[in-house]
C-alpha cells in the first residue's frame, strides 16, 4: 500500500520506512503458528551445521547458480514466515482512526475509538 484515504480526508501515505503511524501486526490465533515455524527452521538449521555444515541444506533451497550465506537465509525464512502472517495498521494522522488490513487482501477496514462499542478489529 502507498496510500490509504481516511474518511476524514486525510491521506495515509506508506512511501516511507519506520513511519510513527504504522504497525505490523499478527492475530493472537496465528502467533503461535509463526513461532512453530520459526522452531522448526531454527531446529533444521542447528541441526544441519552441527552434523553436515551447512553448504547442503543452503544449496537445496536455492536455484541452481544462486548463493546466499546460511545467516541471510534463516532471516530469510523468518521473514517470509513473518509477512505471509502480518497485516498492516495505520493511524490516521488527522482523526486517529485506526486502519486494519484484512488478513491475506489488501482492503483494510477501520475503527474509531470513539464509536464507543467492541467491534473485534483485531480479529478482522
């Protein structure tokens, strides 16, 4: 997303990194599954540096020719691990509206705390 119209009127712009109205964020009922993986990954690959170094379990995640270190692919896996769980959230800068990415599209629905009723956001 690069830009993002509040109701208000104000536009939301992404065009940026460490933006103070931005948030990643992941469901309660997914963090779990997001720490799994990453047990798993860390368990393969503690495993294959400990009994075969690492050059094997590197190379059959590549394509052939293509070489990374065995450190930027572990970030890479937690990474990918990470974004396919994480939506995104702003903050309208002008009304303070909350913004929620609905999990796997890229429409976003919104909240205003002084609706004053629970409308479960975080579970969009």
């Amino acid at each position: 997303m690069s830009k993002l119209g509040c109701l208000c009127g104000h536009v939301i712009r992404d065009q940026s990194d460490s933006l103070p109205y931005k948030a990643a964020f992941i469901r309660d009922r997914d963090d779990q599954f997001l720490f799994d993986q990453i047990t798993k990954d860390a368990a393969k690959f503690t495993e294959a540096a400990s009994v075969e170094g690492m050059a094997p379990h590197i190379a059959a995640q590549l394509p052939d020719g293509a070489s990374i270190t065995a450190t930027e692919l572990f970030v890479d896996r937690i990474s990918s691990a990470f974004a396919g769980l994480a939506s995104d959230m702003y903050e309208c800068e002008s009304c303070g509206r909350i913004w929620l990415q609905k999990k796997g599209t890229n429409t976003f629905v919104s909240f205003k705390p002084d609706e004053g009723d629970y409308h479960a956001v975080l579970a969009v």
